[in-house]
C-alpha cells in the first residue's frame, strides 16, 4: 500500500466543511483578549488558557517590548550552545523561588517540556503510571521514554493502587506517577493527597502537570501542589507559558541534582531553539503580575463558577469542574458540531471537542474563562448557550436530534 493512501481516503474533515460545520482552524482577524474580530465580526472568546487575561497587560506588552528591541527575535541556537540569556536564567531563577523548589528549568513550549522531562528521567527499566486524562504530550513523553506505562482510570486511586501493585517487580527499576494538577477537558482538580500517599507506600516518585492549575488555585497560584498542601510529596512541577504566564514555553521544577541532569539529557531541550527573548520577558512580567495581584485570581474563579452554576441552571451537564475550564457535554460529534456553529453565528468562539481528546459518544464543547471578562460578557454568553441550547435540543424542549439539526 502507498504511504500516503491513508491521506487520500481521510474524508471526515472535508465532510464537515462541506457542510459549513467545521470548527478548527479559525483565523482570528484581531484581539482584546477577552473578544476576537473573525470576518468582521465581534465575538466574545470564551475559549481561551488566557486565564489572567494578561496577553494585553500593558506590562507584558512593554517587557516582551523592551526584550525584542534589545535582544532581536530570536536567539537563534539551543540552551546548550549559543541559545542561553541572561534572561532565561533569571526567569528559572524567579520560577524556582515562587514554586519553592531548589531549581528550574525552561523549555521552547509545554508540550516540550513533558516529552523532555520525561523521556529524560525514565528508561526500559522504570514503570510510569498516567491517568487516562492526562495530557497528550505526557503519553508522547511516555513513549519516547521507552519506559513501561501503565495507564489508570481516572481519578480512581483503587485502579492506580493496583497498578503500582503489579509494578513492584524485581525488575523494575523506579516508578513514577504523573497527573495533569487541573484536567484540561472536564476541569476536575487532581486527588493529589491520595496520589501521593500511594506514591509513598509504593516507593513511587510523582510528578504533577501544573499547565492549567498554575495562577489559577492555590494561595499563592502556585497551582495544585498549593491547593492540596502537598509541596513536601511531589517531587516534580512542570508547567507551560502560554496559559497564565501570556506566553509561550515551558518549564520544570525539582530538586537541583534533577533538574542538571534533565538539563544535560532531555534531547527536547538539546536540539530546540530556546525561547525567543520576547516570550522570556513577557513570563518574567506576568509572574510579576501574578505574584502582586492574588485578586486577579478571586476574580478569575468567580467569573467561571458564575457561569458554570448559570449553564448548569440552565439545564446543561457541565460536570465537576472546580476550575476556570467549564465543559458542556453535548455527546454525539454531529450535534456537537452544529450546537458549535450556533453558539459561534450567535457570537461566542467556544471549542468543541471530539475523540479521541475525550471518550467516544462523550463530545463537548470546552468553555474556559479569564478574570477580565466583564459580567456584561458572561451575561452573553449564557444568554447565547440558552437560546442555542434550545435550538439543538440540548435544554429545554428536548426536541428529536435529527429535528434540532434539521436533517
């Protein structure tokens, strides 16, 4: 069979944009943050990790600013050659004080980081055990690690329990635990006390993937880790840029002795151009930010569980989130797509998620929501669920799916 015949009978995508549906690749034309111009028109975003809503702080904009005229675009070259400043050192500097860890280290973009990290850290003689909703870039990690990895359902400590049961084989070498600290689809905040109890009485190292629980919980922002007071159980934090910090790359945080072997064999950071001297400095700002303001993230949290409790008033199943992510279960991927499209033509810009992101049959659209989103928008936002909710049969009439679509 030719290599490239799978491409060719590959027919879902240009199936639904024939029918006007498709959902992905959406050209923003402008930005406010917490509204987008696409073809003119003006929609409220309520699908972005722009949790702080710091992409346009006047302080970001300056720093990134100040770091592009002074250090050019690009450093043009890895961490481990010509592609070092002054200025990444000093933001792992800052990140390692504000998580509390002996050191840090940054990579070129979150999803670098997990295949760095891990594939570093693990080999053929060492067990992982990942929750079945972590992220995708922690199972690529996996893969490239060699390592044996062992999935468990998520969020059941029974089934990770058994799990580390079957890895206690003379064999096996050392075991680490990984979970996102906030799951990027449902929203749901780890069981991190019971996870890192079951690490301690099986001898298993933990890590936590701080990506979407950073600025947003604890008492500090620090995270998950802070939420559940386990910083003394957790051996390792990772985490991302683009989310919180208004930026783009990544980091890791842990005892000094890991981080410098990281440093010298995750092969993502060796052959990856660092990041560009802007996105430094719009991290180091933002942190800033973050440290100074703890009410940006009161506000934040208000604002999501404002509409959450409204969506759920209203009739929508929005699962048990705690975070700034609030899922609306829709099911079945065409309803999915059309209930999409209506809350898009009525203006809101949400993402609607499909398999294998989510369990078949489970398809939803993500909403997540930023401390700078007025009460006015949120107000919207519901009021266009409602009426698009209606319309596709997902609250209140309850009408046929087939009716609702209009096939």
């Amino acid at each position: 069979m030719d290599l490239f015949q799978k491409c060719s009978t590959f027919t879902r995508a240009r199936e639904v944009q024939a029918s006007g549906r498709y959902p992905y690749f959406i050209p923003i034309g402008g930005s406010e943050g917490t509204e987008v111009e696409i073809d003119g028109r003006r929609l409220v975003m309520a699908g972005s990790n722009n949790y702080l809503g710091l992409t346009h702080h006047p302080e970001v904009i300056d720093a990134a600013r100040h770091a592009l005229e002074e250090f050019g675009t690009s450093c043009t070259g890895s961490r481990f050659l010509n592609g070092t400043l002054e200025l990444h050192e000093e933001l792992e500097r800052r990140l390692a004080a504000f998580f509390g860890r002996e050191s840090a280290l940054c990579f070129s973009t979150g999803f670098q980081t997990n295949l760095g990290v891990i594939s570093a850290l693990c080999g053929r003689d060492d067990v992982v055990l990942c929750d079945r909703e972590d992220h995708a870039s922690i199972f690529d990690g996996c893969r490239q690690s060699f390592a044996e990895l062992r999935k468990f359902r998520h969020e059941d400590m029974e089934d990770l329990e058994r799990q580390l049961e079957r890895s206690c084989r003379p064999e096996v070498r050392g075991k680490l635990i990984i979970v996102d600290g906030v799951y990027s689809m449902m929203g749901e905040i780890a069981n991190l006390p019971e996870i890192c109890a079951l690490a301690q009485r099986y001898g298993a190292r933990v890590l936590v993937d701080e990506a979407h629980s950073v600025g947003v919980l604890g008492a500090h922002g620090q995270g998950a880790v802070e939420h559940h007071g386990v910083h003394d159980q957790v051996d390792l934090v990772v985490g991302t840029f683009s989310k919180s910090f208004a930026s783009l790359g990544g980091f890791v945080a842990g005892p000094d002795d890991v981080i410098h072997y990281i440093k010298h064999h995750a092969r993502a950071l060796i052959f990856s151009a660092s990041i560009p001297p802007s996105a430094a400095a719009a991290a180091l700002a933002a942190l800033d930010i973050l440290e100074k303001n703890p009410d940006l993230r009161v506000k934040l949290i208000e604002n999501a569980h404002y509409v959450r409790d409204g969506l759920a008033d209203l009739g929508f199943e929005v699962g048990r989130t705690e975070s700034p992510i609030v899922p609306v279960v829709v099911g079945e991927q065409d309803r999915l797509f059309w209930f999409w499209k209506r809350l898009f033509d009525l203006g809101v810009f949400t993402n609607p998620v499909t398999s294998p992101a989510v369990p078949p049959n489970m398809d939803l659209i993500r909403t997540s929501y930023m401390a700078s989103h007025t009460r006015e928008q949120l107000d919207r936002v519901l009021s266009i669920f409602e009426q698009a909710g209606t319309e596709c049969g997902l609250i209140g009439s309850r009408v046929p799916p087939h009716a609702a679509m209009g096939d």
